[in-house]
C-alpha cells in the first residue's frame, strides 16, 4: 500500500470520525424534554373553562403538543398541535367542552416532545398527568348582614358567606368591581360604592363569585337606596389665578396654550388622568381592616367645599367648563399640620396633576384617605402610620385657590362621601354592626 493510499484511508476514517462526532454532539446535546406549565393549576376545570399550556425548552424548539383526557378505561385526545416555526416556547389554549365529562375527577395527560435529534429524530418527550376534577356547578353565595340603606355617593357594606374557595368575589356595580375580603371567621366583608354620578334607576348592585372551576354566578343585592341632591356652586377663573396657577401645570399639559386652554386642559383630561390613578392606587390595599373607629377631621378646621358639588367655571362672566368636586375642602391655619385621619399604610406620596401633593393611606378592604395640595409631604410609600400621625402640611399646590387641605375618602379607588366615614354612628350601624 502507498502512502499516498494510506494517507487517504487516513483523511476518510479522520473524516467519518468527525461526522461520528458532529452526530453525536447533536444527538446528545439536548437529552432534557421541554418544560409543561399549566394555568389555572387549580386542580378543577369547567367544561368552558379555557385552560392555557406554556412550554418551553432551553435548548430546542417545541415540536408537538398532546392533550388527553383519562378518565377509568376511557382517553380522548382535546387537543393535537404541532408546531413548525421552531420557537423555544409555545403557548396553547384549550377547553373540555367536547370531552363529553360529567362531574367527577379525571385525569389530564400532556405529552410534548422538542425539535431535538434525542430518540432518534424524535425529540425529547415530557409527559405531565395532572388529576383534575370537572365541576359545573356554581357557588352558592349566603348573605349574612347587609346595610339598612345605601346614600347615593356613599358606601355599603355586605358580610356573607361562599360555599367553597373562589377565585375572586365581590360586588358589581355597573363597570366597577369592587372585591370582597376573607375574614378570619371564613365570611367575606365587602365595601361597594354608591358612585355619586349614578341616578337612583341606574344604581343595581349585584354579588358575584367565581370559582376555581371558573363557574360564575351574579345575584341582584335588595338594597335600599336613598338619593341626595348634591350642591351647585359658581366658580369665577380670574387672570390672576391663571397667571398664578397655570404655570405650574406646564410639564403635565404641554404645548403652546393659552392661560385658558391650559386651565380647561387640566380641569378635564388632567382630571380624568388622576382619577384613573386613584383607582390603580385604590387596587394596592391589604386584605384586612387597618384602622378603628371615626376617621378624625382636620383639626381645628372649617369646611370650605363639600363632597359632590357641581361646579360651573365662569371666565369674564361666561361658562366655560362643568366639572364635580369630589372629597371635602377643610380650611385652618396656613401651612397647618395634616394628620392621618386612621391608621394605615401609606400607598401614595408625590404630586399628581390637580391635586398637588397628595398622600394615600391604605386602611385595608379596598378603603383608603388621600389628603391633597399639601405644602410639604413628611410620609413615605409603605409607612405604616397611626391614626394622628403627622403626614405632611397643607398648602396651595395643584388646583387651589388658597392654602387648605382636600380630604377625600375612596372605596377600590372610587371616591366616596367622606362625612360617613368621620361620623362614628354611622360606622357603628354600617361597619361594626355588620361583623357583629
């Protein structure tokens, strides 16, 4: 043999050991199957339930995806899904609603494989046997205490009980929910607004659960309501306060605008803004009750602007603007010491838009106290502070005309009538009457 033969035979085998290598890195390279998450995990499905499947996989792409459902000698493929792009994570959604189940448990088999050379060409398999419980029925809700009557702008308040453990529940009222709380007693206390700019007709509360099967249920709440004309006030907008004011509204409401334009600007989107903000606030609120008794008024204070009150802005003798005061304008020394009106957690410390320096305190169950146009801010977001403790100082900032303090009181971010909250007999006949 040459060795010129030799030196080729040497260069194939060099070659096929190479090849030998390349394979077998590939096909060993990936040996774990794809991760299997499923959402809600709960161990409960519904027939109409939609039921999500994420899987994932490091190293490779998702293949395949099989969805069984076994129950005694009996399987049903729901689902059978294949997957070309290649992506390292899928997502599926699926129901059970042709699986043609009644009430019981069964078992809920996902098989996945990734786009791996493993199993020769096959891919890597994970297989997940998820025991499950079909459950059509929905929760049965018992009410145990309700409210004598609900003023309209101000709160209810609802203890009662739910048959087994829900995903959520609370009140509806219209677009707005307002969540119920378990207690340590296994009832749920809910606080639910009467929203001032509903009318008697429109205002239709309904209970509502769901649970962790995702079956639902809705029931009208026989509450009596009781309406109240709320004030209407003329308020002049002089050049003076838009000279005075308008400025400070410039990084919030850009662009080149009048005095004027600036004002109807921040009196209409501006405030839409900020009550947006109040009710993302009004969802960071623990699931018990933080404070005790009356919320306290500013001391030694007079009431210069009541909860509700339409207000007519008048600009050199013409009506330019229609808006709703909302909360309570209490009026004492200048730069006067802000207490907090109950204990809580501070949710809020900062300024935002019309009302200027504003804290937020959490009082648990979706209730919480903001106190507005404050001068200086001496509290910090996750302060927990008692009832009385010095918060900050009142002022003029945002949209006031002069120093006072705007106290307002919100139940799941909507505000509500503040004068309830600071009279003890009606948190005795409304709240405390109602755990009892």
């Amino acid at each position: 043999m040459t060795a010129a033969k030799n030196l080729s035979i040497v260069i194939v085998f060099a070659a096929l050991l190479g090849l030998l290598g390349i394979g077998g890195f590939m096909l060993f390279q990936d040996m774990e199957g794809p991760e299997v998450i499923l959402t809600p995990d709960t161990g409960r499905a519904s027939p109409h339930q939609d039921l999500t499947l994420t899987l994932r996989d490091k190293k490779s792409g998702i293949r395949s995806v099989t969805v069984t459902v076994k129950k005694n000698s009996h399987s049903l493929v729901v689902l059978d899904s294949a997957f070309i792009d290649g992506r390292r994570e899928q997502r599926v959604t699926f129901n059970l609603k042709d699986a043609g189940l009644k009430d019981g448990a069964f078992d809920l088999e996902v098989r996945t494989a990734d786009t791996s050379l493993a199993g020769f060409g096959k891919g890597n398999t994970t297989t997940r046997v998820y025991p499950m419980r079909l459950d059509t029925q929905p929760p049965r809700v018992s009410v145990k205490s309700m409210p004598p009557y609900v003023r309209r702008g101000g709160t209810g308040s609802i203890l009662y009980s739910v048959n087994e453990d829900v995903e959520r529940t609370g009140v509806k009222v219209g677009d707005l929910y307002f969540p119920g709380f378990k207690q340590p007693s296994g009832d749920y206390l809910c606080f639910f607004a009467f929203p001032h700019f509903l009318t008697m007709a429109q205002y239709a509360p309904e209970i509502t659960a769901v649970d962790l099967s995702g079956n639902a249920m809705a029931s009208r709440l026989v509450i009596r309501p009781l309406d109240r004309v709320f004030r209407h006030d003329n308020i002049n907008i002089s050049e003076s306060f838009l000279a005075s004011k308008m400025p400070e509204f410039e990084q919030d409401v850009p662009g080149d605008l009048s005095p004027l334009e600036r004002f109807l600007k921040v009196n209409n989107e501006l405030r839409a803004s900020n009550e947006q903000k109040l009710l993302e606030i009004g969802r960071d609120t623990a699931p018990a009750m933080l404070w005790h008794g009356a919320f306290l008024q500013l001391p030694n204070s007079a009431t210069r602007a009541g909860f509700a009150d339409n207000r007519s802005y008048l600009h050199n003798g013409q009506k330019v603007d229609n808006q709703t005061h909302l909360g309570l304008d209490f009026a004492s020394l200048a730069m006067a010491e802000v207490p907090a009106s109950n204990s809580g957690r501070v949710v809020f410390a900062g300024h935002l838009g019309i009302y200027g320096n504003l804290v937020v305190i959490d009082h648990g169950l979706g209730l919480q106290t903001l106190y507005s146009h404050l001068s200086e801010i001496s509290a910090s977001v996750g302060q927990q502070v008692k009832k009385g403790d010095i918060i900050g100082k009142t002022g003029t900032t945002g949209m006031a005309g002069g120093d006072h303090l705007h106290f307002g009181v919100t139940i799941g971010g909507v505000q509500v009538q503040p004068l309830e909250w600071l009279d003890p007999h009606w948190i005795e006949d409304n709240v405390t009457a109602r755990l009892k």
